[in-house]
C-alpha cells in the first residue's frame, strides 16, 4: 500500500518552511489543485521514484503557493519517499536548489533517477 501526502500535510509543510527560511505565506492558486495533485499522483504508473518525480515536478510547477513551492515540494517528496520505506539519496543542498530551478528541463526518468541516486 502506497502513502500519499494530504493537502493539509502540504499546506503545514509550506508554512513552516516559510517560518523557517522566510518568505511569503499564501496561496497563489487555487488550494484545491494539491488535492488534485496527489490524486494524479495516485494514478499515475510508476515505482515509487518516479511517483515521487512526478509529485515534485507537480508541486513545483504548479505553483499553488505565493512562495516557497520549491522547499515545499523538497520537503514533502523526501517524506514520501520515507514513508514509503525509500530514501531520498540527494545530499547536496545547492546542487538540488539548481537541479530544483531547472525542473522543467527534466523529464520524470531523470528526476527519479536523481532522487534514488543523488546525482545530477
């Protein structure tokens, strides 16, 4: 059985992340599409990896926050991951940062590939 994150785990991710780095809290979307989200994650074919890719990729892309859609997606894919009894192998916080910045360059195999192997 799968894990998924709940909207309410995602809105409390953002806000701490905005607490803690700093930034502005908010949404600048409509709050239901990370119900959305998750469910098409749900749907979605794939090892955990790249179930995983795909609810990154979605966070960041989607941009459903003023700020902090980044963080946020950083933070709630490693819990998946965790949750699902894997492990995010990325390390190198500046290198996520720009691999992070760049999401849209990359397809889902790549950024699964990077998030079970840590290499960019």
């Amino acid at each position: 059985m799968v894990w998924y994150p709940r909207r309410k785990l995602i809105e409390y991710v953002h806000d701490e992340q905005i607490m803690k780095y700093k930034g502005r809290l908010g949404f600048h979307r409509d709050p239901s599409l990370l119900t959305r989200m998750v469910a098409e994650t749900r749907r979605f074919e794939g090892d955990i990896y790249t179930k995983a890719a795909f609810l990154l990729k979605q966070i960041i892309t989607t941009h459903v926050f003023k700020d902090g859609n980044h963080r946020t997606a950083f933070v709630i894919t490693e819990y998946f991951l965790n949750e699902n009894g894997e492990a995010m192998r990325v390390t190198d916080y500046q290198e996520a940062r720009t691999f992070l910045k760049d999401i849209r360059k990359h397809d889902l195999e790549r950024i699964a590939r990077w998030l079970k192997y840590g290499d960019s």
